[in-house]
C-alpha cells in the first residue's frame, strides 16, 4: 500500500462561543484515541498442538500461550515513550501535567491485554498515577460484541462477502508465501512423504462455530503458522529455531506475512464481521471524538481528553474495515504486528473548524526483536479514511 503524508480528513463544526478568550495562532490536539495492540506474546497454541497441526517442531517459550513476554512489555514500553513524546512534542495538555484527563480500558478477557494497557499507564504518565482498568467479568463488547452477545453478523452476507474474497487466496504472493511455509514446516507434505494433514494445499473454508464466523485450510493454517515465526523472530529466539530459514529470517517472514494478511481480508477485515464485532468500539469513538457520553467504557467524562484502548490485532482489523482504513509498512510485513497503534485525533483550527486525523504508529521487525522504538515518529503514517469516522 502506498504510504500517504496527505490529510484528507473529515470536517465538522462544533458549537461554542469564543467569548474575549485569545484566538490560537494554530490549530489546537483536543481529544485523542489510541488503539494499542498488545505486547509480543507466544502463540496461543502449545508448541505441542502447533507440531501436531503443522509438523514443525516448535520451540518452547518462557510464558503459558498466549501470554505477553517480558521482552514483550519492554518493546510495548518502548513504543509507549515514543507515542507520549510525539504527543508531548505536540502540546498535548493531558501528557504535560497530571490531570484526570487519561483514561485506559483494556480488554479484560485476556492477561496480554490487561497487562498491555498497565504498561500505557506506566508510561504515560509515571507520576500521576494513572492505572488501566477493564472489565471484570466476560466477554466486554467494546472489544468483542459478537462473544458479548450483542451482535450477530448475517450468516448470508458473510458468506457472500468470503465468497467475493476468495481469489486472494490465489493470489500469487499468498500462494508464493504457502509454498515458503511448507519448505520451512513440513516439506514432505505436499508429495506424502510427511503428513498429509500438514499440507497447506487445502482451500480456505468458511465455517461457524457458536454464531460466529471462522477460517479452516491452508490459509489459516499458514496464517497462524506465519504469524507465530514473527513472533518467535520478535521475541528474540535464536536463528536455529527456524531450521532451514535460518540463514535469512527478515526474507522469509517478508514471503509469508501476506498469507496472514490473506487471511485477516478474508475475515476479520469483511465489513459486515467487523461491524458486528466492533461496531461498538467504533461508535464508542465517535461519541467521544464529539463530545457525547461514552455509555459502554466506565470512567469516561466530560474533561477526558485521552482515550487509550489496549486490544488485539482483530480490533485494528475491524476498524480499517468499518472506516476504510489501510496501511502497510516497507520494515515490518505485519501490518497489525504486536504494539502497533491506531490513533484517531480531533484538531480545532481558529476559525473553529475541526477536523479528525487518523495516524497509525509501528515499530520495525528489528525495532521489535531489540526492544526499541526509535523510528516511530518518522514512520508515522497519516491514514485517508473512505467511511466517514463521525456521523
């Protein structure tokens, strides 16, 4: 996708008078929101029931599955400094002194993400004892209404939306990326020699399983294999835990990240999923980029000014999708990799104009594996919605 530095953004007026008060010289950072993936995590799969599924011979890691690493809490932390200091740089009130203006809901479902919007309160605010809360018990549709129970995407139009994706399957950097994935997971596979049940050859299926929507075949059997490659390269194992790849790791996960890029399309990404997964979390946004009451996230008021969001990957998904989103990044092949940010800001120009910039914040694949965010202010992308973000 080609990068953008263009601001094409959505204005809208806000009431007020300016009374005898002092008119900025500039436009002027009111509100931001911040959807914050997780730290680096291990697979949410054994090494055990990962060999089983794909015939690799996994490596063990130092946290249960799907737990946030310490390595990864660094990196997480290293992001953070750097996103405070673009918005410090800015003059951003809430993160120049303490205030009750920050508010941190994470997702409560998991300990990666409770723990990811623990190390936002750490970090943005060191001294004014900020703390990241979530909710306590189930499923928050904030995150997920569709395990909430508040949503059910049309079992016809996903079908119909999958059936319209399916070429990307066939697409030839994804089937470029299965071919990598097999010489690197089980070789043997495609002729018999190995497993068959190894083989990535399978066409992707659409299944549903307690009202919701799922991928089987190749397709996500590669997608969770190439994602769990980037998280062992970002966590800093060894290069000989990637077999015959080992001689250039960077060049294979480059081959065989579109293959879980290809699969978030096929579902995460289908408009009519994501809305119903997160048409809360977005309207959650919009309410409080206007200035309405924020109903489903607790402790939300009248002077927040800073809204931080620590999800998942599928919720970043789901809000390119409902606003039109994309990006790709030249230094990492995850678009969604572990810390990535979403940031939707509301400006007010002097005449009182307001618009909405939407920004996303990255570190690169080497960023992550040394724990360092260094490069994220000069990455930074600016994002052309094509949906509307406010109503």
């Amino acid at each position: 996708m080609k990068k953008t530095h263009s601001v094409v953004l959505l204005a809208f007026f806000l009431t007020g008078c300016s009374g005898g008060a002092s008119v900025p010289s500039g436009p002027v950072l009111e509100k931001v929101v911040l959807l914050s993936r997780h730290g680096i995590r291990s697979p949410t799969a054994s090494a055990a029931a990962l060999r089983e599924k794909t015939g690799f011979d996994w490596p063990e890691w130092s946290v249960a599955p799907g737990e946030m690493t310490s390595h990864g809490a660094v990196a997480l932390g290293a992001m953070v400094q750097a996103v405070r200091t673009h918005y410090v740089d800015l003059g951003f009130n809430p993160l120049r002194s303490c205030s009750d203006g920050v508010r941190i809901w994470a997702d409560g479902v998991d300990h990666r993400t409770q723990q990811t919007g623990q190390v936002w309160a750490r970090g943005l605010a060191p001294d004014c004892h900020v703390s990241a809360q979530w909710q306590a018990h189930g499923p928050d549709p904030v995150f997920n209404a569709i395990s909430a129970g508040r949503a059910v995407p049309s079992k016809h139009e996903t079908e119909q939306a999958f059936a319209s994706m399916l070429p990307v399957s066939k697409s030839a950097d994804v089937q470029h990326g299965l071919h990598a994935l097999q010489t690197v997971l089980a070789p043997g596979a495609y002729d018999g020699v190995a497993h068959t049940a190894w083989c990535l050859r399978d066409d992707v299926v659409l299944e549903w399983k307690k009202g919701a929507p799922r991928l089987s075949g190749g397709v996500a059997t590669g997608g969770m294999a190439a994602e769990s490659l980037l998280l062992l390269y970002s966590e800093g194992f060894p290069l000989d835990v990637f077999g015959s790849a080992k001689a250039d790791v960077p060049g294979l996960l480059k081959t065989v990240l579109p293959v879980h890029e290809a699969e978030s399309r096929m579902l995460r990404r289908l408009p009519v999923v994501a809305a119903a997964r997160n048409g809360v979390m977005a309207e959650s946004i919009r309410a409080f980029l206007v200035d309405r009451p924020v109903t489903e996230i607790p402790g939300v008021t009248a002077s927040t000014r800073l809204l931080v969001l620590a999800g998942h990957d599928t919720n970043q998904d789901a809000l390119a999708a409902i606003f039109g989103l994309s990006w790709a990044f030249a230094d990492q092949p995850d678009s969604t990799a572990p810390d990535t940010v979403l940031a939707f800001e509301r400006w007010r120009y002097p005449d009182r104009h307001v618009e909405v910039k939407v920004r996303i914040f990255h570190q690169s694949l080497e960023e992550l594996r040394a724990g360092q965010a260094s490069g994220v202010e000069r990455s930074m992308q600016t994002l052309e919605p094509r949906n509307p973000v406010l109503p």
